[in-house]
C-alpha cells in the first residue's frame, strides 16, 4: 500500500494555480505561528490564515498548570514540541519573503483563509504537511478542489506512515483541533478533576496509538467525552 502511495505522489502533476500569475503579491512580516502570519503591500496588512490545515498549537503563559499535570502523558509537551517546530519552519521559509495570496475566506477573527504559494509556485500548505508539521483539516477540506485534496490528503498519508514530525510518537498525538478542545476542558477543572478526565481520554488514546479505532472514531469518542464533562 506504501509503495502504491509513493508511486501516485510521484505521477502526480505537481499542483500549480491555473491563475498564479494574477494573484497578489505581498510580502511576510510577521510570523504568528506555523499557520498564521501578517503580510503586507502597499501599506495595508492582513493577517492569514492557511487554509486546509492545523498546525500544532504553541505554548503560553496559562499553559502552565495543566501543562505540568499532564506531563506523564506527554500530550502537552508533544504539541508545544511541533507547534515550535511548524513556527520555526514557518519564520525560516517565509518571514521577509515575498508570497502569492489565493482567498478563499474571512473567517469571524477578520483573518484572510487562504491558499499561500511561493515565488516558485510551491503552495505552502504542502510543504508543511509532507514535513508531518500539519495535519489535514478535514472539516475545511471540502471547499478546496480535487487535485489538491488529493495532494493533501496523500502526502499526510505519507507523513503517518513514515512518522514524520507531528506523527513520530502516535501514542501521544493530538490533532490540534481537538488539542485546543481539550485544553479548554482542563482549564475549567481543578488538578483532581483533570486527573479523573485524563484516565478516560488516555484510554482513547491509547486505543488510538494501538491502531484499534481510528481517528474518526477517537474524535467522536472524545467529542462525547468532552460533553460529558
């Protein structure tokens, strides 16, 4: 199956814009984290959102406490680890570089969702996932078109079954839409609370890491959880 994979990413046409050369042209000044940044042009900023993707969530100073309770189970520090990573990738590849800007959405932050391409035509998203430095986000898949959810979507796969980055300790990944879920729970509990609410979830994780549900099932399971609580 791996090797039927591989050999589809490579027959794959690389996946360009039929319209790159008319998108606008504006330059990174600032890097939030691995999926959102601030460009400018002609003296107006905006900050974007990439479209189709999550990165790991980074580290902050609330953090701290339910960071510390959950250090056995290294789903706090695995997270913070590749939101850093996706970050750093981020600042390195794009800050102070110029970028073509596709718009596909505003979102309620007045943030622009949107297809962000390299000066070679490289779509950035791309790069971030084949790294294993994102995961496909597959309730926001739907609006993009098919050769690129095929790339996607194949070259996570890829990522996974190489454990690349995000995916290199399954046992302790979190997709970060349902990271920043958690992590909303936890804050609202005392120590002892989420304490209890972790010895329901690692079991869902665990049955995830041992490949016995897959993630679709983990996510619903855990959306029940959370709503339990």
């Amino acid at each position: 199956m791996h090797k039927v994979v591989s050999l589809l990413v490579e027959n794959l046409p690389t996946f360009y814009p039929c319209d790159f050369s008319r998108l606008e042209e504006w330059r990174v000044v600032f890097v939030y984290d691995g999926d959102t940044f601030l460009v400018s042009r002609k003296g107006i900023s905006k900050t974007i959102r990439l479209a189709y993707i999550d990165t790991a969530e980074t580290r902050r100073d609330s953090d701290q406490r339910i960071e510390s309770i959950n250090s056995v189970n290294d789903i706090y520090a695995h997270q913070f680890r590749y939101g850093d990573l996706a970050k750093d990738f981020a600042f390195r590849t794009l800050l102070n570089k110029k970028v073509r800007i596709k718009t596909i959405d505003i979102d309620r932050y007045d943030r622009s969702i949107a297809e962000v391409y390299l000066l070679d035509q490289t779509l950035f998203q791309i790069e971030l996932v084949r790294h294993g430095l994102a995961s496909v986000y597959y309730r926001y898949l739907a609006i993009s078109y098919d050769p690129l959810r095929v790339l996607l979507v194949v070259n996570e796969y890829l990522a996974k079954t190489n454990l690349e980055g995000f995916w290199s300790s399954p046992q302790s990944v979190v997709l970060p839409d349902m990271f920043r879920r958690l992590k909303r729970v936890h804050q609202k509990l005392d120590d002892n609370g989420i304490l209890a609410f972790n010895i329901l979830s690692d079991r869902i994780l665990l049955d995830l890491s041992n490949q016995d549900i897959s993630h679709v099932e983990a996510q619903r399971r855990m959306n029940s959880l959370i709503s339990d609580t």
